[in-house]
C-alpha cells in the first residue's frame, strides 16, 4: 500500500555513465516532482510536472530529463552522470499544499 | 529569490524539555508547511497552514503561521525521544515549494 515509490533505494554508478530512476505514486494525485537533497540536508526542487505537463524546471543541467508516461510514473534520467550529481533524490506527489515524499534514492557517483 | 530561514539548525534536549523551532522569511507565502525526515527516509508532512495567525495544533506540537504570512513556529511540549528527527518548514508558491534547511532535533532520554 506504498503511496510514492522509487525504484532503485541505492544506485552506486561511475562517471560518466547514463542512470534512471523510477517513480509511482498511487495516491491518484496529478501533480509530481522531483527533489535532490544535499549532504547538508537542503532540499531543493529540481522539476514538476502536472498531468504529465511539466510545469516547473528549476536551474537544472539539461543531462537531467524527466518522463512522465501517465500522471502516476515521473522517471528521471541522468545522462553522463558527474561527482557532484552524487546526493539524494526524492519524489514527490501532491493534489494540493501538502506533498508526499518517496523513500528517496540515494545516488553515489565514483 | 526567497528564501526560509530556520533557525536553530541544531537542537540537542532531554526528555520532557519544550522547544520551540522558528522559520522565517521575507517573502509572502500563500502556505506554510512542515514536514519531519528520519534518516533513510522521505520528508512526512506534519501540518499545512494556510491562514495568517492560524495556529494548528498536532497533539503535543503546535504550529503557528504568522499574521502576515512570512514566517512560522513549531513548538512542542515534552519532547520524547520519537520526537528526534530533522524538522523541515517549506513555503508555497505559485504551485512550487520552497524549503528551509532544517533543524536537526535530538531528544535524549
């Protein structure tokens, strides 16, 4: 019965390298985003999508892409990963104010 | 660019001490959230506020939204160590959310 869910918990990768990450959300919410948090703890918006629209796109390197294949799927794609890409990220769903978070995936770049 | 200050970034009491952790900006925003974050573990939406003054109350945490909308406070009575967390206040607007940095609570029995 997980509400927001990301495919992979951990994902140890080299430079250079091309990486996805999955996202669900069963909550029956239109709304999705994707967060990276810091090793400072910072959360920071990265993109948001409603109904598969994407609505917001923050200062982001465009080798991150996300994907909506229908307003319950938000994949981000990561192209030529780099060291500082290392952080944790976040998905996230809402229909109004209140976001809900997904366990979040931690993405290490060696 | 706003911004949300939260302030103290670290916060180490005893059991069944009260505490008051504060967020502040210069910036209107139209709610004010917070949300609490376990290591491993996704932010959890605790309360969203939404009216100036508004004050919500979540059994032994209090949260206030200020009159003019640009800052917040989440107080909590007796502290127990399942308290012991990092609490995250978060601004919105125009649909985006804006977070502060944190306070990192530890509650030591």
């Amino acid at each position: 019965d997980t509400a927001v869910s990301q495919t992979p918990k951990y994902l140890v990768t080299q430079m250079g390298n091309d990486k996805s990450i999955k996202c669900e959300q069963n909550l029956g919410h239109d709304t999705m985003y994707w967060y990276k948090q810091d090793s400072k703890k910072f959360l920071k918006i990265m993109f948001s999508y409603n109904n598969k629209e994407l609505i917001i796109n923050e200062t982001v390197p465009n080798r991150f892409s996300p994907k909506s294949p229908d307003k319950a799927h938000l994949n981000l794609h990561i192209n030529s990963l780099e060291l500082g890409d290392s952080a944790v990220y976040f998905c996230a769903s809402s229909l109004g104010a209140g976001q809900y978070f997904g366990p979040g995936t931690r993405l290490t770049v060696t | 660019t706003q911004l949300l200050e939260q302030s103290p970034q670290f916060l180490s009491i005893q059991e069944g001490e009260n505490l008051t952790v504060y967020c502040n900006s210069s910036s209107v925003f139209s709610s004010l959230q917070w949300y609490r974050q376990e290591p491993g573990e996704g932010p959890v939406l605790l309360v969203t506020v939404v009216t100036g003054g508004e004050v919500k109350k979540l059994k032994r945490l209090t949260f206030q939204f200020g009159d003019a909308r640009k800052d917040s406070s989440l107080h909590i009575t007796a502290a127990q160590p399942g308290d012991t967390g990092l609490y995250l206040c978060a601004g919105g607007s125009q649909g985006n959310l804006i977070f502060g940095k944190g306070t990192k609570l530890s509650v030591k029995p």
